[in-house]
C-alpha cells in the first residue's frame, strides 16, 4: 500500500511570535508532524510568517534608521529571511523528533518563490497590514514614497498587497523529494512572490496568503490530503455567538453555500476554505482536514476536525 500523500499547512499557533516563542512552539509542532510520519504519511509542509517577517522587516527597517549606508530590505527579501529561520527551526525540530522515535527520514527545506500577475486587483487595493507601528510623520515619509499606509488604533502601518499565486518556481524541485520520500518543508509564508518580466523573475512589494498557496500546493503535488492545522478544533457556522455549531463534514458546494451566507471570517477561516475549495477542484478524490495542531492525531482517523470533500 502506497503512502498517503499530505500537503500540510501550518498556522501562527505552530510558530509562536519571536524567536524564544517559535523554538519552544515548533519542539510540539514537530510532535504532530511526527505523527503523521509515522501514520505512514508522505509530508510536504508549509506554513504561515505573519509575525516573522513583520519581526524582520522592523530590524532592517530600524537598522537602515541608524545606518545610513545600509539599505533597507525589500519585502522579497524579507520572506526569503522568514522562509530560511522557520524553515530551519521546522527542519532541525522535526529531524530530532522522527530520530528520538527510531525514524531515520530525510527532513529538507526549499527557499520558494510564486509567481504572481502584476496587474492583480490586490496591487491597487493592498489590505495586508506590516511592519512597526509608525509616527505621523514617519507615515508621511512612506507614503512620499509610494508607499500605502493605514491608521490604526496603535499608531500608522504599512499595508502591501496580497495577491493570488500563480506558478510555485520550485515546483519540480519540491516533487522529487516528495517522490524520493522526504519530508520537504516549502512556500513557507505563502512564497516569495515574483513577478516573471523577459524571463527575468523580480521580487514583488507583496505577500502571499500562506492558504491560498497550501491549496495551490496540494493541487500541483495532486496530494490525497490537505490538512490545514489552525487555533480551533473546528470550522463552526455562527462562530462566536450563541448558536454557535461545529461542522463535523461538508462538501466543496455547501462550503461554497455557507460563504455566500458569509459564515466565514474575511481574514480567519474564509481563506481556509477557500483553498479547500481549490484543492478540491483540481483533486476531486481528495480529501481536507481542518483542525487544531494538537488535534492532528485524532483528524486523520475522523475523530475530530472538519471535512472537506467534494
């Protein structure tokens, strides 16, 4: 019997907020992660970068502040950071475990990029809030420099893009190892998105939200599986309020149903389900886990979680 192929997407929960947190964070990660190893799944793994770019975009933000000479890091540059740490203290973590449990696996991350279209909507309406809290007058400067701002409660933030995935580059690269049984750890925050001009690939002032990729990532790699670890055990109809109802299971059309009634969280669950739906789409015989990270164990056997089919 053939190994179950998995495309697993990693939430905020699995990493923690700064370095302390996410070495701490990713000892139990890793613990999941093993479980499924050693329930005989074939893992590809991707994962959110919310705090850890925002963390380094400050620094080299901050470091060109003081520095004149230093100039400040663009936000490709910034996700190809964040992919290379957490891909590191996932890999090393994950590593130690499968070796404490007599598992001898290979364990590899893949620096990623994903193309996107220069002319998506997202570009002219960016909504994806970065970075430090700014001054007024520090707002000011960004925007004197093409860049958008938005005032929140704290203080002023950069806001970019989050435009739609089109090509993972890395893709082949990502399939041999899939197919050579490792654990490959890739599109880490979603990938560093590029945009392809005379075949010449060019960072873009964007992110690319880590869902949208995991269910483009699980349709190339045609996994059987699509488990997408978050903060609830649960997807709930009526979340947060006094009717509030768990969804054991649900097909692809009632989650379609149930997004028109907008049941779903603009920036929480919906992305989750939308790149069920995507998956699904491109692999109807597939199958989406929507869980907590500590309940991965008991999803895969239908005992907690929400489920996805077509």
């Amino acid at each position: 019997m053939s190994k179950k192929k998995a495309v697993v997407a990693l939430g905020h929960d699995a990493l923690g907020s700064t370095i302390h947190e996410q070495l701490d964070a990713v000892k139990n990660t890793a613990k999941a992660l093993a479980d499924l190893v050693e329930a005989d799944y074939q893992l590809t793994i991707t994962h959110s970068n919310g705090p850890q770019v925002s963390m380094i975009h400050k620094a080299m933000t901050e470091l060109r502040r003081i520095y004149i000479d230093y100039t400040p890091a663009p936000m490709c540059v910034c996700s190809a950071m964040s992919q290379g740490y957490v891909g590191y203290d996932i890999q090393n973590s994950l590593k130690s475990e499968l070796l404490r449990r007599g598992i001898s696996k290979p364990v590899s991350t893949i620096l990623t990029q994903v193309t996107v279209d220069p002319y998506d909507e997202a570009f002219y309406e960016p909504k994806k809030a970065i970075g430090r809290y700014m001054s007024k007058e520090d707002a000011d400067i960004e925007v004197n420099k093409g860049n958008y701002v938005v005032k929140e409660a704290e203080g002023y933030r950069r806001i970019i893009a989050a435009p739609q995935p089109i090509d993972i580059v890395e893709i082949a690269a990502i399939k041999a190892l899939s197919d050579a049984d490792q654990v490959v750890i890739a599109c880490g925050g979603g990938g560093i998105p590029v945009i392809e001009q005379q075949h010449v690939l060019k960072g873009a002032s964007a992110v690319i939200e880590k869902d949208s990729i995991a269910g483009k990532l699980a349709s190339d790699l045609k996994a059987d599986e699509l488990l997408i670890l978050t903060s609830v055990d649960y997807v709930c109809l009526n979340f947060g309020k006094e009717n509030e109802e768990p969804v054991h299971a649900m097909t692809a059309a009632e989650a379609k149903a149930y997004i028109e009634q907008g049941q779903f969280g603009e920036t929480d669950m919906l992305p989750k389900i939308i790149a069920a739906i995507t998956y699904l789409e491109a692999v109807p015989n597939g199958r989406v886990i929507i869980t907590s990270l500590s309940k991965t164990a008991d999803a895969i056997s239908e005992k907690v979680g929400t489920i996805i089919t077509a």
